[in-house]
C-alpha cells in the first residue's frame, strides 16, 4: 500500500483526521484533510525539543514525549493528538492531527508506519 492510499485508509477509520508530510527545508510536501493550522509549528515544536505545541488562540499542545524521531503532544481540552514522527528513509517527518478518542500511542504508531513509506 502506498504512503496516499495509507493516509487515507487512516482517514477513513477516523485513527487521524490531517496528516502532512513536511521537508527538512521546511516545506509541505503532501497535506491530507483539511485545518487552517500551519503544519511547521509541530515540526518546529520537534526540532526545538520544546515542552508544547503552540498553535495560537487559545490552542495548545502539551508534549508527553519528545525523543529524535518522535513528538507526542495532547490537549488537555480533549481537542485530540498532534503528532511528528521521522521518516527514517527521508529527510523529514510526518505529523498528523488525531482525535481525543484514538489512543495517542496507537495515534503515533498509525503516523510512525506512514513516516516509514516515504523515501527510500
């Protein structure tokens, strides 16, 4: 299956809602579902190794691990997962918007195994 035909079978089983896939050089290689949220702001959260995912306005992320090849953040308003995880055969990493009701493990898994589709 391919790394599109993954994301969207993730779309379908509702496991994540946007997914993006986000170069090193900073740029928006693929994007699926649609929130006016700029991608770069988890994947800078990442790369800075900082303790929250700040989107503005009131939404923010609070990072329950952070490591060189992963983020995991929740809100603790109930409003889901933000998610980064390297892709080991690419220069950057895919990060995904999972609901509350998916389990931010299993979330991270789901966009770890995206991660792995890419390049090489």
């Amino acid at each position: 299956m391919s790394f599109e035909e993954e994301v969207a079978k993730l779309g379908q089983e509702g496991t994540i809602g946007v997914a993006w896939l986000v170069g090193d050089d900073l740029k928006v290689y693929y994007t699926y579902g649609d929130w006016a949220v700029d991608p770069l702001i988890p994947f800078n959260a990442w790369k800075n190794q900082t303790s929250s995912v700040d989107f503005g306005g009131g939404l923010s992320f609070t990072v329950i691990t952070m490591t060189p090849e992963r983020l995991i953040s929740t809100n603790l308003g109930g409003q889901g997962h933000i998610l980064v995880a390297r892709c080991p055969k690419w220069n950057g990493c895919v990060v995904v918007w999972s609901p509350k009701d998916i389990e931010k493990n299993y979330a991270y898994a789901s966009a770890a195994r995206l991660a792995a589709k890419v390049g090489g």
